[in-house]
C-alpha cells in the first residue's frame, strides 16, 4: 500500500519533510559529507586542501568516502524521520539488473558524443591508453578503483537528487515540477566547477538537461538503479575512458582506451572547452534526444513519487 511500512508490529505513515528544507537539507547532506569525510584525511596528511595536484588515490577516497557519507546522512533521514526505507526511495526490485542496463546505456550514449565531436575534428591524440602502456597492470589499477569511485558517486547523487528530493517534490507539486525543479538544483550544484565562461553557461544548461533525462529515465523504470548505473558509467568513460574533463575536473592518470584532447582551433562549442564535452552542443542534442523520447514515452512508473498520506 502507498505510503504504508510496517514498523514494530504496527502500520506508521510516511512523512514529508516540507520543500524548502529539504532543498536545505540536501545542501547539508551533500557539505556534511565532504567535511565529515575530508576533516579527517586532511589531519592525517593523506588528504590535500584543494586537491588536484596530489593524484588518483586522493580523488578515490573523496568520491568513495565524502559521497558515501552524504548517501548515509540521505537514507538515515529518510529512515529516522520519513520512516521511508531505500526500497521507497528507488532502490528496489531487480537492483544488478537494471543498474548493468544503466551502465551499459551510460556508456553508449557518452560514446556516442564522443564519437561524433571526434569525426568532426574535435578531437586529437594526446596519448595511447592503458592498454598501449608498458605497466598495463599498474595503469589498470587507478581506472578500476575509480570506478568503483564514480559508481558511488554518481549514485549518491541520483539518491539524493532523484530519490529522495524529486520524490519529496512531487509529493507536494506533482512529477513535472519535480523533475524541473530538481534538474535545475543539480546544475546549480555544479556553478562553481571552473570560471564563468561561455562553457560553463552552456555546460550548466546540459546538465539540466541531462537532469531532466535521467529523472525521466527513473520514473520510466519505476527504479533508481538504472540511473545510478548511467550516471556512474557517463563520468568513468569521460575521465577513465578518453582522457577528458568531468564536469570540469580533469583525472591526472591514464586513460583506458585513448588519451583525447581538443585538437588545435576546435571551436569550444564542438568541444566543451575546459568544462568538457558535457559543455558541447553534440551532448545537446544527444541529451535533448533523449529527454523528448522518454518524455513522450508513455506514463511514468510508481517509484515513490505518489503523492504521500500524510505531512509532517
């Protein structure tokens, strides 16, 4: 029944926590986790203030433990004063499936944009990938543990962002506005990456779009794994893959298949200048392409959005 878990041998209902805070409230969960993972490994010297320069290793232990964290803060509310465990959250039914399709999905459509900026002469070769090294073990060993990473990290922002704070605002505003509202958050989330710039604009407005695509990918599937899996796969391929710039951040190990880098007098636009492809208008158009198929792709599946019975 909606709405309804069995607790100490008696029905409780749901509760809501109200708009406002919980956009507050994800903000906190998002700042408890870095600080209260991070504080730590700073004092004991195996984490540097600022980061970027001190390799793989520190960029694992922020994406597994900061993002672990904050998933933890995220389902202990939900638990301790929704009373709303992680399967009401889109953690359901068929979890290794659906998040492998995910990964699968995440993997062709980053491909996919990649591909096209490269035949359009976006892209050049800095370098051979893993596999062309001397040390293929030891260049293997970064890729893999950072993908573990990501595979956190992505999901702890589908939890966070498309679990618990889209399902909370279309309890009250109903789907549309949440899947709005919540995209424009995540982008919002990403302001500060790198310097404002013609990229940054156009990367922030890919990035809602890429939120309105996977919300409506979750509310399709009735599930939160396969967004898990496609968020993962998209930012391993992007840094662990090709070489290229997350969201900004460029991972300073060697690359899987290849080492890209934009090829001299490539127009921004058709790479993504120094936020990456996800700031090129190639992943517009895979992205908008997506959205508006899923969008037209009949109803939305039950995956907690329902309105609840009961506010807090």
């Amino acid at each position: 029944m909606a709405g309804i878990e069995l607790y100490a041998g008696r029905k409780r209902r749901h509760r809501r926590t109200w708009t406002i805070a919980a956009v507050v409230l994800g903000a906190v969960f998002m700042v408890g986790g870095e600080v209260g993972a991070l504080l730590p490994a700073i004092r004991a010297g195996f984490v540097t203030p600022g980061g970027g320069s001190d390799g793989w290793p520190q960029l694992a232990y922020e994406l597994g433990a900061a993002f672990g964290l904050a998933t933890l803060l995220v389902l202990l509310w939900a638990r301790l004063f929704e009373r709303r465990g992680p399967a009401a959250l889109g953690l359901n039914a068929r979890g290794p499936i659906r998040f492998l399709r995910g990964y699968g999905l995440g993997l062709a459509f980053l491909s996919a944009v990649v591909g096209v900026i490269w035949i359009s002469g976006g892209y050049g070769v800095e370098g051979a990938g893993a596999f062309g090294s001397a040390a293929v073990g030891a260049a293997l060993l970064p890729i893999g543990v950072l993908m573990l990473g990501f595979m956190i990290q992505g999901s702890a922002e589908e939890i966070l962002f498309r679990g618990w704070l889209m399902q909370l605002i279309a309890s009250r505003h109903g789907l549309w506005i949440a899947v709005i509202a919540n995209s424009v958050l995540f982008a919002l989330a990403h302001a500060g990456n790198i310097q404002p710039s013609s990229e940054l604009a156009v990367g922030l407005a890919n990035i809602v779009l890429f939120g309105l695509f996977i919300s409506l990918y979750a509310a399709r599937e009735g599930s939160l794994w396969g967004a898990c899996g496609w968020h993962a796969a998209w930012n391993w391929l992007l840094g662990l893959g090709f070489g290229l710039e997350v969201s900004g951040m460029k991972i300073e190990t060697l690359p899987l298949i290849t080492d890209l880098t934009a090829a001299p007098g490539a127009a921004w636009w058709l790479t993504g200048g120094a936020f990456g492809p996800e700031a090129s208008l190639v992943a517009t158009a895979v992205l908008l392409t997506g959205t508006v198929v899923l969008a037209l792709r009949g109803p939305t599946r039950d995956h907690g959005v329902e309105a609840a019975p009961a506010a807090a």
